[in-house]
C-alpha cells in the first residue's frame, strides 16, 4: 500500500499509468490530484487502455470501507454530463430509493467536467448505504473520473462541502498548455 500526505501534490500521468500510451505521451496532459492525507492505495489495474485506482483511509479495504477515493482513466471521449447522466439512470435502476444531484458542469483549465452527488440508502450490493460525489473531465482523448464514496450514515453537508472543494481541485492539466498549465511544472 502506498501512503500519501495532503502537503504532496500527486500529479497522475497517464503515460505512467497506461505505458505506450501515444496520446498521453503528445499531449503531456495528466490529472493533477492533490492527495488527502491517511488514505492509502490500495487497488490499481488496468487493461485496454483503461486504469482504475482506489484508494481508502489506512487501515481499510476495499471490501470493507467508510471512505474510497476512486480514479478511472477510460479511453473515451464521451461527455463528461452523459457519462455522470448514465452513471445516475444506472444507479436509479439498481436502487429504487436512490437520491440524484447534478451539482455543477463548468468549464475547468480548458476541459469540460460534470459533477454529481449520488446516493442509495441501502446499496443492494453491500447492504448498506452508500453515497458519492463522482466529478468526470473531458480530456484530449479520455475521460477523467474521481469519485468520493462513503458507505455508513449519510454524508453531513459539511462531508460534501469538503469533499467538494477537493473535488474542485482535481484537474486535467497539459505541460504544453497555457490555459490548463499544470501546477508546479
């Protein structure tokens, strides 16, 4: 398991996660993350062009968590509001009481994002309840997404409020770039 500090910013390059990855290579575009401190990588994998990684508070799995921070990289260009808009139906028809918030969609350094909160109070799945803020980026040639998750007592606004202002920090970033330079280089 990797460990992480929230004073580290963790810049993500896609031509590390996905080696031979042309695209990311040309472009130097990445996701900028900085990371909250106690969590822990637990989970990475990848196929096809694809890469997933969780994330959860040391001291917890995958299988059994409070808190998960997921990253997926999918090689799509598909919108980030149909992506979010399909994530949403999906967990409707799985969960018949489940509540569904399309938060914003702005414009960030230049790429197009959509973010929602998402929650089911009783996830046929795990059998308990689950809520999620899921924010999905527009890439050059993927699709950015990061999702916080909680499982247990539903969320306080101020559990939102601060995952959301992290969220807002989550950017797509080009090396190349001046309108969506990254940060520090």
């Amino acid at each position: 398991m990797t460990r992480f500090s929230a004073r580290t910013a963790l810049i993500l390059t896609l031509a590390m996660l996905l080696p031979g990855s042309l695209a990311a290579q040309e472009t130097g575009e990445r996701l900028q993350i900085v990371a909250p401190e106690g969590f822990v990588e637990y989970r990475s994998s990848g196929v096809n062009g694809t890469a997933l990684i969780e994330f959860v508070p040391d001291g917890q799995t995958t299988e059994d968590w409070t808190q998960k921070i997921s990253l997926q990289f999918l090689p799509s260009i598909q919108e980030p509001v149909a992506f979010t808009d399909a994530v949403s139906q999906s967990v409707m028809q799985t969960c018949a009481s489940a509540e569904v918030a399309q938060i914003s969609q702005p414009t960030e350094a230049g790429h197009a994002t959509s973010l929602i909160l998402v929650g089911c109070p009783l996830s046929p799945a795990t059998g308990k309840p689950e809520y999620f803020l899921m924010k999905a980026i527009a890439g050059h040639d993927r699709l950015y997404v990061v999702q916080m998750a909680w499982a247990g007592p539903r969320p306080t606004p101020d559990d939102v409020t601060t995952w959301s202002v992290w969220l807002r920090r989550v950017v797509a970033c080009d090396e190349g770039s001046t309108e969506a330079a990254c940060a520090g280089g």
